[in-house]
C-alpha cells in the first residue's frame, strides 16, 4: 500500500497471467484461483489457494536443470496506473 499511494496496480508474468487486486487471505479466492497478498514479513507473495505457484512461472525443482529465462525475477512484473 505504501508504494501503490492509492494507484491501480497490475502483476504481469508469464507474458499474459494478471492479478490486479490483493487478498487478505487465502480463502479470498477459490480453490486453484491465482492471488497475490503481502505475507506476514511483509513481502508480496504470489500463489494458488491450494496449487503449485511455481508451475504458474514454469520454476524447476532444485534437482532439474535450470534453463535460462525461468527464474522469476524474469518473468513478474508490477505496473502502477
């Protein structure tokens, strides 16, 4: 909220996915929905309610090759209006 000063806001990742609203929780979505909240470190967390967000970013396990262009500092990004 700080940084968003009252603007709109839109996550862009994986060229077309969006979520242009925060949660409060979890259960602010449905089952398999994408959401973004602030966690309680205060970072922003994108996810699934009970799914595999990092199958939203194409992410590897630790123990697959990791192939450039899959990490995601690459692929999320945060528009103000």
């Amino acid at each position: 909220e700080e940084n968003r000063k009252g603007r709109g806001f839109k996550i862009v990742f994986r060229g077309d996915e969006t979520i242009d609203q925060l949660s409060e929780s979890y259960a602010d979505v449905a089952e398999g929905e994408k959401l973004a909240l602030f966690n309680s470190a205060g970072y922003l967390e994108i996810a699934i309610n009970k799914g595999n967000a990092a199958g939203l970013f194409g992410l590897k396990g630790y123990s697959e090759k990791i192939r450039q262009g899959q990490l995601a500092y690459q692929t999320v990004r945060v528009y103000f209006q």
